[in-house]
C-alpha cells in the first residue's frame, strides 16, 4: 500500500540503473543482490526522479536523499522524489545479500 510510505524520507547509496524507456529524469537506486541458491547476481533497487540525475551516468555510485511519493512506471509505484544526489565512492562490499525470510 502506497499510502502507507508517502513522504516516507530515504537516504542512500547505490548505483545508477536505468532501463532504455526512462525519461532523463528517473533511474533506479541500484545494488546488486546475490541470489543464495544460484549465486547468480540480480538488480534490485527504487526507482528515483531527480533534475539532476542527467549529470550522472549508468553505473556511477551516487548518495540520494529525498522522499517518497507516488509515481508511474507501467502502472502506480512508490517512486523516490530525490531532493540531494551527489557522487559517492563505491562501498567495500557492493553486494546486498537476499532476505531470509
């Protein structure tokens, strides 16, 4: 349920990802999940919008601070209204690990 995250505040760091049919305004906060039963490597991440987000390319480490709000990707989603992003150093482990639960 949407509503139940509006205007949530976010920080964070991750990657830029972005798919071929986004505007120059949005990416995806990106990691990378390592699956525990293939150890094979998947995307995962928010989808954010941001003026700035022109200024950085795919695969760039960045820092966001912003909120969340509704948005429209294929359909209504929680999309991150990114109010600060600024370049970032790549963390020592760029993984995330899968839930386990």
């Amino acid at each position: 349920n949407i509503d139940n995250y509006l205007n949530v505040k976010i920080k964070g760091v991750g990657y830029i990802y972005k798919m071929p049919d986004f505007t120059d305004t949005q990416f995806v906060l990106a990691r990378t999940m390592v699956l525990n039963e293939t150890n094979q490597g998947v995307v995962v991440g928010m989808l954010c919008e941001c003026k700035q987000a022109s200024n950085f390319k795919p695969g760039d480490w960045v820092y966001i601070e912003g909120s969340i709000v509704k948005g429209n990707y294929k359909g209504e989603m929680p999309v991150i209204n990114v109010t600060t992003m600024l370049a970032a150093e790549a963390p020592d482990n760029e993984f995330v690990n899968q839930p386990t639960d």
